[in-house]
C-alpha cells in the first residue's frame, strides 16, 4: 500500500496519465491520498499543539472579551464550514464531464495549504464545539487556525501584489494568480478562489488577539508536514501519452497547452518553485537537486518569507485590530 501511495511520475496511469485513448478509470489513487493526506496532517498537527502549546486561559477580567471572541469564532467557523464544502463539492462535480485528467487532478488539488487552511480554521475555530465537545478532534484550538493562516501569508500577500498589478497594467507582477488564465483552469475554479483574498484578515478578526510567536512556530511545522505529503503522494503534473496509433511516439505529450493532455499539479510547490514566478534570485531547482536538497532550499525560504510577513504586517495588523476593540 504504501508502495502504491508514493507518485510514481507524470504519466503513470493510477494518477490518470498513460495513451489518450484508455478509458478513463476511477481515480483510487487521487481519492486515497486526499483521505491518507488530512488522516495524517490533522491528527499529527493536534497532537503537536497539544503537546507543545500551551493556551492561554482566560481571567475574570477577561470574561466579556472571551465571551464575544468564543461567539465570533463560532459564527466564521461556520461560514468557513459551508464556503469549504461548497468548494470541495463543487470542484468535484465539476471534474466529472471536464475529461480524465481533471478528475484525477480535483483531489490532488484539494490538500494544496490554502484549501486546508479553510479546513482546519472550520474546525479549530469550533465550528463542532459549542462548548461541550467531547471528541478530541472538535475541540476549539484557534492557535492552529492562525497557525494554518501564517502559513499561507507570504501567498496570499503575493496575491494582493499581482491584483493590483493586473488591475493597473494587465498583467501578474508576480505571477501567483496567473494560473487563473490558463487553460485547465475552470470557471468553478475562478469563482472558488476569493479565499486567497479574505482568508488572512477574517482570520485575524476571528482571533481577536494579538498574533503570538507561537503561531509562526506551529506554522513552520504545518508547512514542513504538508509539503512533504505533497512531495511523497502527488506527481508534479499529469501527462497523457499518445500512442503510434494516434500520431504520436508512445511517449509523453509534448505540449502543455491542451489540458486533456497536460495538467500542471505542483501541489504546495513540492517539486518546483511555481512556475509561473520567473525572477531568478528566486529559482531554486534549475540545476536539478535530488528531492531532499530541493525540499530544504524551499522550505527554510518558504518559512523565512512567512516570518517577515508575521513580522512586518500580520502581528501588527493584529495589535491593531485588537487594541481598537479595547
């Protein structure tokens, strides 16, 4: 089984690859890594934040702003409940008629960070715990939510930087949200990505709280365990093969334009940095490192960048936000 879970390349068929031609197959292995990927990151980020985080409990004096914080991270973890599965759901029955390889691809897609993100804040800002959950998984632990938010911080901010320059040039400066543009990009997926945008202040608002260092230490263990699922599970894109037959060589597609033949996957940029930021002092896989070398290049910038964006404008938002409801 394990065996199996691991990715085993580009055009191999359990992730939907293989001739053009071959009927297309119940995606088992997209399905089971989805399940394995959340059954091992959810429990193991518990158990890390129970073990090793201590929250704070509330004074007397704190009461009333307990109450109010206990009451707005119900009403957003609802929210963020419903907008969640109206995402998965409708991703999913949107692959349906939208060829082989995106129905292969949906599942993959759905444990990138900024989809787990809206997941675990659901959970964690108690979206199943009015009080007196007793499962050990519903409990209210709003520190793995800002955790999951710092995260995802150095993207999300990325995101600001490439609307606005669209919106004044026509074009991506940075290129995050390039991929909205291509071909294999549906229109669900346009509709369905506006989290990238709201996510980081809704998350502040529902903390109330001055962001704590210990956020950014859970965060690093968050991304280091989700980017290593990612590397072991998901295969950095999914190519049909055309055979003689068809007029092609039996190997892999050449082009990546048509995405019934090509799917660019890269999820949590476990293979490469994504694609479509081009600036050099940025590239960290050009000369082709083995998989442990490339992971250590991303993830001590990945945390790096995260930290300056804690530092420099997620804290401080937060300081303010708190201190104006004082």
């Amino acid at each position: 089984m394990i065996k199996y879970l691991a990715q085993a390349g580009p055009t191999h068929p359990k992730h939907g690859g293989g001739f053009s031609s071959a009927n297309a197959q119940f995606p088992i292995h997209p399905l089971l890594s989805f399940i394995v990927h959340y059954s091992i990151v959810i429990p193991i980020i518990f158990l890390v934040h129970d073990l090793f985080f201590i929250p704070k409990a509330a004074s007397s004096v704190d009461l009333v702003q307990y109450e109010e914080t206990i009451h707005r991270q119900t009403v957003i973890s609802r929210f963020l409940f419903i907008y969640t599965v109206i995402l998965f759901t409708t991703r999913c029955a949107s692959s349906f008629n939208a060829g082989r390889l995106r129905q292969h691809a949906v599942m993959y897609e759905l444990t990138w960070l900024c989809n787990s993100t809206l997941l675990m804040g659901s959970i964690t800002f108690g979206v199943f715990d009015d009080g007196t959950a007793t499962n050990w998984l519903f409990r209210r632990r709003p520190l793995i939510a800002t955790a999951c938010c710092i995260g995802v911080s150095i993207d999300q901010v990325l995101w600001y930087v490439d609307l606005l320059g669209y919106m004044v040039s026509g074009k991506f400066p940075v290129g995050v949200m390039k991929y909205l543009t291509w071909p294999q990009t549906l229109w669900i997926d346009r509709l369905t990505c506006t989290h990238h945008l709201w996510t980081m202040p809704l998350f502040i608002y529902a903390s109330n709280n001055e962001l704590e260092l210990d956020s950014f230490k859970l965060s690093v263990c968050i991304v280091t365990i989700k980017v290593c699922l990612s590397r072991w599970l998901t295969p950095h894109c999914i190519q049909a093969t055309k055979s003689k037959d068809e007029g092609g060589s039996g190997g892999a597609a050449e082009t990546n334009s048509d995405p019934q033949i090509y799917r660019y996957l890269n999820v949590n940029l476990c293979h490469e940095l994504w694609r479509d930021i081009t600036f050099s002092f940025l590239q960290i896989s050009q000369d082709k490192p083995p998989g442990w070398l490339y992971l250590w290049r991303l993830l001590w910038r990945w945390q790096l960048f995260n930290y300056l964006v804690f530092v420099g404008i997620l804290s401080p938002l937060s300081r303010i936000g708190f201190a104006s409801l004082l």
